[in-house]
C-alpha cells in the first residue's frame, strides 16, 4: 500500500479510505513523512475552512487512525 495514499486520506479527513487503507496494511500506520509527522499529525496540522469536509470528518479520522494503533504521544 501507498504512503502517499494514507497522507493524502488522513490530509483529506477521509476516515472511511484511510481505514481501508489500514485494514489491508496495517504496518501502514508507523509510516512517517520526510519531517518525521504520523498521519494522525497531518490530520490535525489541516485546518478547517468552513467548507466540506466538516471538522466532524476530521474527529472521525482522528479516531480511526487511534483506533488503528497511532500513538497519540
């Protein structure tokens, strides 16, 4: 699978194709990016800007990734 295809679902607030990403490479989830940022980083470093996605979409991705096995420290 593409970590590419897993920052762009996390940037996206995408939480129902990052959790398909992840469910079939789960190994997915330690990736990092040239800075060093895990994808429940860039989910959080995008800011909402009153348009679609809703900032409900971000939670969810947040979530997923958590629920994925992302280390929130």
């Amino acid at each position: 699978m593409s970590r590419t295809a897993l920052f762009n679902a996390a940037k996206a607030w995408d939480a129902e194709k990052l959790t398909g990403l992840l469910k079939k490479d789960p190994e997915l989830i330690r990736t990092r990016d040239a800075r060093g940022r895990s994808a429940l980083h860039v989910c959080a470093l995008r800011r909402w800007d009153g348009k679609s996605p809703s900032a409900h979409a971000a939670i969810a991705t947040a979530r997923a990734l958590m629920a994925a096995g992302e280390d929130i420290n």
